[in-house]
C-alpha cells in the first residue's frame, strides 16, 4: 500500500496513518503517551513521502513531495490523538523500510510499542466484535485494520473511540474520522 494510507482507515491501515494524494484507487498525558505534536507528525508525512519518492510504484501518479507532505498533515489534522511513542515508531520504520516490504509492518512496530499482543487488548476485543456484529447486520464501513489503528491513540482518545463503538454501524467511521481529525 503506497501513500502511507495505512493509518488512519486500516494505517486506514492507520485508519493512521494517511500520507499523500494519488490516482491510485489529545490526550492529557505526558511523556510517551502523550499526543503526536505537530512536529512528530510532519516528521512522519516526511518519512512517508520521502518513501514513496524513493521507492516509486510505477501503477501510481504521485504529486510533487511538497504536495504531498502537506495533504498527509491537514489528513492526519493537528489533533493530538496518537501517542507520541507509536507515532516515532511509525516514522522510523517508514524511514528505514526496504522499498520491497510492505508498509503493512509499520503499524504493527507502532501497536508493539503499546502492546505485544494486540489480539489480547480489551479495546481491540471490542471493536473486533462491534466489527463482527456490523458485518452480520450487513454493514461493514470499517475494517479490522482500525481495531488494530485504534490501539495506538492516546488514552483520552481511545476513550473516544469506544464511544463511536456505542454508534450505529453507519455512523462509526464518521465518529473515528472526526476524532482524529481525518479529512480522509
């Protein structure tokens, strides 16, 4: 998946995480867990972009990095809703990865830094099941990748997001882009 479209809706896979463009089709806490700041996520749309200028798919039209850069950070928005310690995770491995490897990794080096066994994790169990439920209703707006996405938000905002979870089927992706701030 190209354009770090991974975090946010499924890292959106973020469902998190959310770089450029293209034709392809805050908590209170300090420290570690406190929310992203504005310079941690334009380091992040920096180490996504920069991927993506490096390692090229040839099925994709990209925009100019600038462009880029700047649509990741007004995607991401300025909200402080991801811990600061699985966003630096996020940006270190979109620095280093190897353009053959899937971004899908990413994520996964976020979520670790909270929780080895995010399969384990009360949050991720619950919107697994609100997933599940929604599924047999006929309604699937959201993926599991966003159980997953939702692990590495700060502890005000997952607070949050379990209150979309209360939502209709419909309205959960909704509520999860107007906590994060995603214009999606």
């Amino acid at each position: 998946m190209s354009c770090a479209t991974t975090i946010l809706h499924s890292v959106w896979m973020l469902g998190l995480v959310v770089a450029c463009d293209s034709t392809e089709t805050g908590g209170t806490q300090t420290g570690s867990q406190a929310g992203a700041s504005t310079a941690d996520i334009a380091a992040f749309c920096d180490a996504t972009c920069t991927r993506d200028q490096r390692c090229p798919d040839p099925a994709i039209t990209y925009p100019p990095y600038e462009q880029c850069k700047s649509s990741c950070i007004a995607k991401i928005g300025t909200n402080p809703v991801y811990r600061t310690d699985s966003f630096s995770a996020l940006r270190e491995c979109y620095t280093t990865l190897a353009c053959a490897m899937s971004d899908d990794q990413c994520l996964m080096a976020a979520v670790n830094v909270v929780t080895a066994t995010p399969e384990n994790d009360p949050s991720y169990l619950s919107c697994v099941n609100r997933q599940d439920a929604c599924a047999a209703d006929g309604v699937s707006d959201f993926s599991d990748d966003l159980c997953v996405t939702q692990l590495i938000l700060t502890a005000e905002a997952k607070a949050r997001f379990a209150n979309c979870l209360t939502q209709a089927c419909e309205q959960m992706l909704t509520c999860y882009d107007n906590l994060t701030g995603s214009t999606g």
